[in-house]
C-alpha cells in the first residue's frame, strides 16, 4: 500500500501521516539502515550504533503506517536479530515521548524480547497504561511507565534507577535496541515535558552501563521523535558523546524555563513495581 501510494506521487496514508513519491525508498532505507547497525554491533564491527534515520517506527503496526511511522524499524531489527543471531533474550526500550504502540503489539505475546517504554500519558496514540503487560507466555515483558505531563530529568532518572535498571538486570538480555526519541526535552513543542539535554546524557549513560555489564557492550539506538531541531542536535550530540566516552556534556538550552511544578510519581512507581514484581 506504501509503495502503490509512493509511486501514484505520494498522499495521505492517515489523519498524521503524509508520504511523498519518495517515501517508500526512504523508509525502505530508513529499515535497512537499522539492520545493518545491528548487523555491524553482533558481528562486532563495532561496539554500539546509532541509526540517524527518518522516517521514524515505533507506531508502525504490521497491518498500519502512523503517527509519522512506515515501517517499525526497531521491530524489525529485533526479528531479524532474534532469527539470525540465536539470540533469546532481546530488550527494547524506548524514551520517545509517545508510546510506541507498533513495537508493543509487534512482541506483546513474545517472551523473548522486554519491551520498556516512557512515555507521557495520556497521549497520542492512547495505548501505553500500566496495565498492558504482555500476554501469555510473555506477560511481564512489556513494561509501561506512562508519566504526566511535566516530568523532567528527576522524574525519569528516578524511573530508570527504580524501574528500568533493576527490570534489565533480571531480564538477562542478549542485545539491547533503543527507540530514541528526544520529543521529551522541554523545547520541544509537540508535548509537555521537561527533560534536558542532561537529562538524556543521563539517561544515555545508564543504558551505556546496563549494554555494558548484560550483553557485551551490544547497542543499537534508532532515532525517533524529536521536532526542535536545535534540542534535537544537541541531545543527539550528548548521546554520541556518551557513547563514545567523553565525560564533557555540552547542554545549550539548560534547564526548562517553563516552571511547570514537578509532578509526584512515586505512586506510579510503587504500583509499576507492584505489578511487575520489582524489588
């Protein structure tokens, strides 16, 4: 269907989501660039990668394209890893502002891969409650930490520290694959939170030191969200700089300016590791 509205010049394939005639190959490449990074990490060409791709995946379902997604680019690298590398154990995460509901519903029912997600909540697309957990064999293996709107730095470093760490650490995973997107930090303008350029570095280095002590060092992150260019670049930047060890983070922007009083998540957090038998 992509393809045939490609090559009729482009249109609209949902109420968000319009291609042009050369969409399909850039989403075709945007895929491809994906399994190649994760190609390069398990075949140890390198230690970790970076996919700078558009168009974004995460809410691309097997039947639908949407929310700005064509194909699910982590869900697809996540299938071809599992089928050509023997892996067993594969944890997605993903810090896009929205929840990734292509990604969910790709591994809902597989206990083979974690699927963690922060998210702001209630929002696009509607799907991401504390509820949804995965099914069958695979319930526990999706995570969901929907957040209000106003969390910052302090709340999402004290869901990676209390939720995310110690979820990993049990999961044993064999390879770890992050949708990154960085429509959380303050400036951006198409949702409510306060995240920082910090903030991400922060963050960065947790999921750096997780890949470290689990699987070898074994990252492949996929560029989501992100519509502020400039706090885009520059989180992207923090990340490389974390990536490759460099121990100077450069934050332009600095903190919100916005003034939204924190909200308190700590009850989200108690029920998350309720639910989720989390120490």
């Amino acid at each position: 269907h992509i393809q045939d509205v490609a090559q009729r010049g482009g249109g609209w394939l949902d109420a968000d989501t319009v291609i042009s005639s050369n969409s399909y190959e850039a989403a075709l490449y945007a895929a491809g660039g994906v399994i190649k990074a994760t190609e390069a990490v398990m075949n140890r060409e390198v230690d970790s990668a970076f996919a700078l791709v558009r168009p974004p995946g995460h809410h691309a379902t097997y039947e639908q394209a949407m929310g700005f997604c064509l194909f699910n680019n982590v869900a697809i690298a996540t299938k071809y890893a599992l089928a050509n590398y023997k892996l067993e154990r594969i944890l997605i995460g993903d810090f896009d502002v929205h929840h990734g509901n292509g990604t969910q519903a790709a591994f809902y029912d597989n206990p083979h891969v974690l699927y963690i997600s922060t998210h702001e909540y209630p929002f696009y697309p509607g799907t991401g409650s504390i509820e949804e957990t995965g099914s069958g064999a695979a319930e526990g293996t999706t995570i969901n930490i929907p957040l209000p709107a106003g969390s910052g730095d302090t709340e999402y470093l004290a869901v990676f520290e209390q939720i995310i760490i110690p979820a990993a650490i049990r999961f044993q995973p064999q390879l770890i694959l992050v949708s990154a997107g960085y429509d959380t930090h303050w400036a951006d303008e198409l949702a409510l939170m306060q995240v920082s350029v910090t903030g991400f570095a922060q963050m960065i280095k947790i999921i750096k030191g997780l890949g470290d002590e689990l699987c070898d060092g074994r990252l492949v992150f996929s560029l989501e969200g992100g519509y502020n260019l400039t706090a885009l670049a520059a989180s992207i930047k923090a990340t490389f700089d974390i990536l490759l060890g460099n121990t100077t983070i450069e934050d332009p922007l600095g903190q919100s300016p916005r003034g939204f009083e924190a909200p308190s998540i700590a009850p989200l957090i108690k029920k998350v590791k309720e639910i989720h038998h989390l120490a």
